[in-house]
C-alpha cells in the first residue's frame, strides 16, 4: 500500500489487468464500426444535431454529467468483459452481488415506521408486517435523533413529530413488544455516532430482558459522522475527528459483540438530499468507507473482518440511467478498493450491498400525486441497480410524514416492481448496454476522482474539520435553485406545465398530540426515581473518562443502558467528554 | 423597528432541534440576493429567537422548520413576541413543511406569511416587501 493513493493503486492495477488485451470488441470491428458511424453522423444526422452532440441534462440533485445523442460500441472500446463485468456474485460485481438476484430473495422491502408513541408505532410494524413488509425501519423523533430527553426544553413541540420518542430501554421494549427481533431484521436509523452508542445499547439491554442473545439480532444502524457533522443542523455538535472515532468505536463494538447486525449504512442519501450530485453522494460514502478500514487497521483488525458488515445507503432520483449506473459503479468501484487496496479474501467484504430510499428533494409540494410517479421510477432505477432494500417515499413528502394510505402506496409500489413488471426474472436487464456501460465507467471515474481529492485534503474527517464538504454542498444547493428559477431543470407542474389555477389536494395528515410529550414525560419522571441513581451518575462519568482516555466509549454506554440512563444524560457525557465544535456557516 | 433605514434586516432561525438546514440556507441566499440583511442564528429556543430579534432590531423574524413544532413553538415565540414588543412592529414568517390545515391556525397566531417548498424567490422577497409595506403604512 505505501504512500499511494486510492486512485493510484487502482490505476496500475487496472493497467496491469486490461494488458492481456482482453476487450470484448477485436480492432477490425471497431474500425468498420468507426467508419460507419463518421459516415452516418455526417450524412443522417442533422448539423444542428451534431453541434449539440453532448448535452448536459439538468436535474434535481442530478451529476450534470454530458450525454451523447447515441451510444456504440465505441464509448466502450476498452471494455474487458472479464475485467469490468463478469457475472452476478462474481468479479468485479458490476452486475450484482447475488447470482440469482430477485428470482433468489426480492429485496428487503422496508417501510419507515411512521411517527407517534412508542406503542402507536409497535402497532404500525405490526401492520406493515402484516402487509407484506419483509423488515422494519424505525424512524425516531426529531428529540431522540437529536440526543433530547422528552422532558428537556428544547424537545417542546417536538416529541413524536417524526418518529418515535426513545428516552431509554423501556421505550424500546414498547416498541418492539411481540415482533420477533430475531427473525425480522430491524433497522434504527440512528443517524449518528454518537445517537448510534447512545441508543443502540438500549435495544440491546431490551434483548437480553426478553432473553435474545446479541449474536442472534439480525439488523442495521446507521452511524455516519458525515450525518452529524456535515448534513444536520443542530445546537451542538462535537469535532468531526471526535466523532468520527466514536463511529469507530461503534463499528469496533458491533462487529465484536452483534456479530449479525450492519454497524454503519453508509449514508449518502441524506447528504445527497441536502445538496450534492450523485457523484459526491457516493464518492464521500465510499471516503468514509475507506476511512474506516483504515482507522480499524490501525486497532489491529483484520480488513475481511471488518469489512463483513459494511452497508451503504443512496438515493435514488430523476436521471434514471444515471442512478441505474451509478449503483453499478459504486458496486464495482467498492470491489476494487476491497480488493486491491485492502487484499480482502472474502468475497462478501468486497460487496456493496445497499438500502435506497427514493429522493424525497425531488418530490414536489404542488400536484403531489405526480409524486407517486416519481417516486415509482426511482424505485425501479435502484432494482434495475441491483439494491438489496428499499423505501418508497410517500407522495405526501412535502406535507407531514407519511400517512397510513401513502406509506401502503409505497409498499404497494415495490410489490408491483416485483411481482407485476418482471424486471426481476433477469439478472442485471441493462448490463450491456452501450450507454449503461459508457456511463457506469464514466460515474465510476468521476466518483475516483472525488475520492482522490478527499484523500489529497488528509482523508475525510480532516476534509470535513476544513469545511471542504460544508461549502460543496452549499454551492452546490443554491447552483440548482437557480437552475429551477431559469428553468434549466424542468420540473412538472411547479415550474414545468405550471396550472395557473391549481389548488391545493387534500392530503391528510398526523396532527400533533402534544399529548404524548406528557406521557413520555411522566413515564421518565417514574423511570428515574425507580433506578439505581448512584450506579447511573457513576455510568456517565465512566463515558467521560472513556472518551478522555481513548477507550471504546460504547462499552460505557452499554453499562449506562443497564443501569437505565436516558438518551439526554448520556449525551451531556459526551460533550463534557470530547467539547463543542461549530461547522462552518454559509447562509 | 427602524423605517429610515435601506435594508431590510432579517432573523433567521430553526426551532432548536431542527435537523434541516438546506432551506434555511437557500432562503438567506436569496433574501440576500434581493438587497437585505440577513442574520442568521440557527437552531433556537423561542426565548433566543425573541431575544436576538430584539438585540438585532430586525424588520423581520423568519422560522424554517420541517419536522413539526409549527403550532407550538410558533404560538410560544408569538407570545413572547407580544410580551417584548415587536409583534406589531416586526413581520413574522415561517416556511418550510406543515400541514395546510396548520397554516390558518398560524396566520392567526401572527405569522404574516407562509412559504411552502416550491416558493420561488420572487414570491418570498415580494410578500416579505409587502408585509414590511403594510406594517409601516407605506409602501418601502
């Protein structure tokens, strides 16, 4: 490995490999077909046509990323069918990363839970299990995804808004009451480290009550820094490098105790719906990946081992072929680095396996039942990727979380992906495709390209303490404002076919019981007068001095979780431990 | 607040567990573009939105929220507002994702005006003028 870096090592590898000569098309081919098309450019196409060969087409959140009018085997000359194909569950994954793919196991289709009191929500897992879901996703409420005890000033207004409410073990144990944690893969959308070892160990403690043992959970959590550091806003926030390590610590923890659960999703999506283009989504997840192998190399961890549970996260949003090749890119890109950065010998280290939720940016306030279209687009871009779970978005997006009838439309969505268009009979349908290919190789390049400059930066979490990410995406999200101001990025009926007289739907929405703050907060006020309080005051200055010393802070918070300390108490533990951090501001 | 002045000055804040900033962000740059002031304080308690608005005598104080609270924080700051004097001298926005069956409850509580995603920035500095116009009794 040395001193090089990610771009160098795959580039001479890549050299070294394609020298056999291996390209799928012989050079007398391309010659007559080099001919045939200068002959039917120059004499079929329209001059006007040849002048605009390459458009860029604009879109929300879109690469801008040029497109020729047509497509030959001349944009992909160089392929080596061996070397950048192969087949499913085979080297280099383009194609995907189970042989059979959906005719084997349709992907996880996975609803968010909706918002409201942990025993509303346990009702509503039951009823998407019921349905047909295959998993839960669990979205917490704006005071648990933000580290707030309900009864704390700032949860006011906001407890149960968009999830649900966790103080500590006993909401977990409401929520998951009679779902079979074992067999139904959950996953917590903590989204950040720090929420990741503050919550997770409550789901845990609640486990080991009801008599699971952790090596049998199977599930995910998020645990991205960039999530914290660089796509929320908040009050606080703790120093990027701090926070990265803690999301180490987390992954340390996990692979070591919860063997079967996914400890980090690495999370473009929601850095992507901030304000970036498909390429910096993927190219800063997969920077992060790399960042992580590398921090865990350093604690003595062999990469096959950590690697084993590694998840990514995208978002899936208008550019169809480009989201259908990006996936195939970062599948066949995170191979490469797996392969011949870190040696791995485990085919499954080597694997991008993914969630995708469809863009919830692109969904539009106006008409939004236009939305249900999008968003059924998006979805069979991430399945003609070759995703292994999914989330619709509910067409109510830009109104309140999604309501009963809109999240069913989006579970209803992927049962008709899977069960009506069969698009899932074939393994990877595009793969082949001169365009498909032509871009694949392009989103892949542009995606190595981003990796390189984070690394020449010092690595991802020295980029994000210089603010390099902050001021891509604020650049980037004023850039497409002004782009659906001038109309260069059409967008149906807001700016697109506007009716000048459209009203307003009716779409029915969750009103706020403000109820539920009250419950939430006589429910704590009992669990902190039956808990041992010395033993929790000791716990939480266990995690201030792990945090200090440089231990694995999450074993702390575990012992905290048992001993019954809330989400807010051991949030304060971290920020006496590690100190505030301000991002840099641009509005 | 002062009428004298050129430019228009503008709070801007999230309720203090906001999680979203890509609104914010996108509204101040617009606002900005159109010649006002723009102070932005980020995610706030009612308290610290009230008391910042005073300290920077702002024309207008604007609240960016997507994840509810709309109807309880925004009633809390309009009291508060009230008990520190600038409800009526101060223009009183909110914009981002409620429900529409919060926006005549919000309308009656004092916010002004309401911007939904999909508000163009003509419409956000032309209703924010006219709000400004209305209060001063004279078109600015």
């Amino acid at each position: 490995m040395g001193d090089k870096s990610t771009k160098e090592i795959l580039e001479s590898v890549l050299d070294e490999e394609r020298k056999e000569g291996n390209s799928l098309y012989n050079p007398k081919a391309l010659e007559v077909i080099q001919q045939s098309f200068e002959k039917w450019k120059n004499t079929v196409v329209s001059e006007k046509d040849r002048e605009n060969w390459e458009m860029t087409p604009h879109t929300i959140i879109g690469s801008n990323i040029p497109r020729g009018l047509i497509y030959t085997p001349l944009d992909i000359a160089d392929l080596d069918y061996e070397v950048d194909l192969g087949y499913s569950e085979g080297e280099p994954y383009t194609r995907g990363i189970h042989s059979n793919m959906y005719r084997g196991q349709t992907w996880t289709q996975r609803q968010l839970s909706g918002a409201g009191s942990p025993e509303y929500v346990n009702n509503r897992i039951k009823f998407l299990l019921d349905h047909g879901a295959t998993g839960t996703n669990l979205a917490l409420d704006l005071a648990t995804v933000q580290m707030f005890d309900s009864d704390e000033p700032e949860a006011d207004g906001m407890v149960a808004t968009v999830g649900v409410p966790i103080d500590c073990v006993q909401d977990f144990e409401s929520i998951y009451k009679d779902i079979p944690i074992d067999k139904v893969s959950s996953s917590i959308v903590t989204h950040y480290p720090r929420n990741t070892s503050i919550i997770f160990p409550m789901y845990l403690v609640m486990a080991e009550k009801r008599g699971y043992g952790w090596d049998k959970l199977p599930g995910s959590v998020q645990n991205d820094f960039i999530m914290e550091n660089v796509v929320r806003s908040a009050c606080e926030w703790i120093p990027p490098k701090d926070d990265f390590r803690v999301q180490c610590d987390n992954i340390e923890f996990l692979r070591n105790e919860v063997p079967k659960w996914n400890y980090v999703t690495l999370n473009g999506y929601n850095l992507r719906e901030e304000g970036t283009s498909g390429v910096t989504e993927m190219a800063v997840a997969l920077a992060n990946g790399i960042a992580i192998m590398d921090d865990m190399l350093r604690r003595g961890y062999d990469p096959d081992w950590t690697a084993k549970r590694m998840a990514f996260f995208w978002a899936p949003a208008n550019d169809f072929f480009e989201e259908v090749a990006r996936i195939r890119a970062a599948r066949r890109l995170w191979y490469r680095i797996m392969k011949y950065k870190y040696q791995a010998k485990d085919p499954r280290s080597c694997w991008m396996r993914c969630h995708v939720q469809t863009s919830g940016i692109s969904l539009q306030r106006v008409e939004p039942f236009v939305n249900i279209v999008r968003a059924a687009y998006h979805a069979l871009a991430a399945i003609l990727g070759g995703a292994q779970s999914l989330h619709v978005d509910g067409y109510d997006e830009a109104y309140s979380v999604p309501g009963e009838e809109s999240s069913l439309l989006g579970l209803r969505t992927q049962q008709l992906i899977n069960a009506e268009t069969q698009v899932t009979q074939v393994v990877d349908p595009l793969g082949g495709s001169f365009y498909v290919e032509a871009l694949t190789d392009d989103i892949e390049r542009r995606i190595l390209d981003e990796i390189d400059e984070v690394e020449k930066l010092g690595g991802l979490p020295e980029a994000v303490a210089k603010g390099w990410l902050h001021h891509k995406v604020i650049s980037y999200l004023l850039e497409e404002e002004r782009m659906i101001e001038d109309g260069r990025i059409k967008v149906v009926a807001r700016n697109y076919f506007r009716d000048p007289n459209v009203k307003e739907p009716p779409v029915v929405t969750q009103p706020y019981d403000s109820k539920i703050r009250d419950q939430m907060v006589d429910k704590l006020k009992k669990w902190r007068k039956e808990r041992d309080n010395d033993k929790v005051k000791g716990c939480l200055e266990d995690i201030v001095r792990a945090g200090k010393e440089g231990k694995n802070i999450t074993y702390y918070t575990v012992e905290a979780a048992r001993a019954g300390a809330t989400e807010g108490e051991m949030r304060r533990a971290f920020t006496e431990s590690f100190g505030t951090w301000r991002p840099p501001v641009y509005a | 607040m002062s009428s004298d002045r050129e430019k228009i000055r503008v709070l801007l804040a999230q309720f203090p567990l906001e999680s979203h900033s890509r609104g914010a962000f996108t509204v101040a740059n617009m606002l900005r573009d159109s010649g006002m002031e723009v102070v932005y304080i980020g995610n706030s308690l009612p308290e610290q939105i009230v008391s910042s608005a005073v300290q920077e005598n702002v024309d207008v104080v604007g609240i960016s929220t997507l994840c509810g609270g709309e109807l309880a924080l925004g009633e809390k700051v309009m009291k508060l507002a009230l008990e520190k004097g600038i409800k009526d001298s101060a223009v009183f926005v909110m914009g981002g994702i409620f429900p529409p069956e919060d926006e005549p409850k919000l309308k009656e509580m004092g916010f002004e005006a309401l911007f939904t995603p999909g508000a163009t920035r003509e419409d956000i500095a032309n209703t924010i003028n006219d709000c400004i116009g209305k209060k001063r009794g004279a078109k600015v």
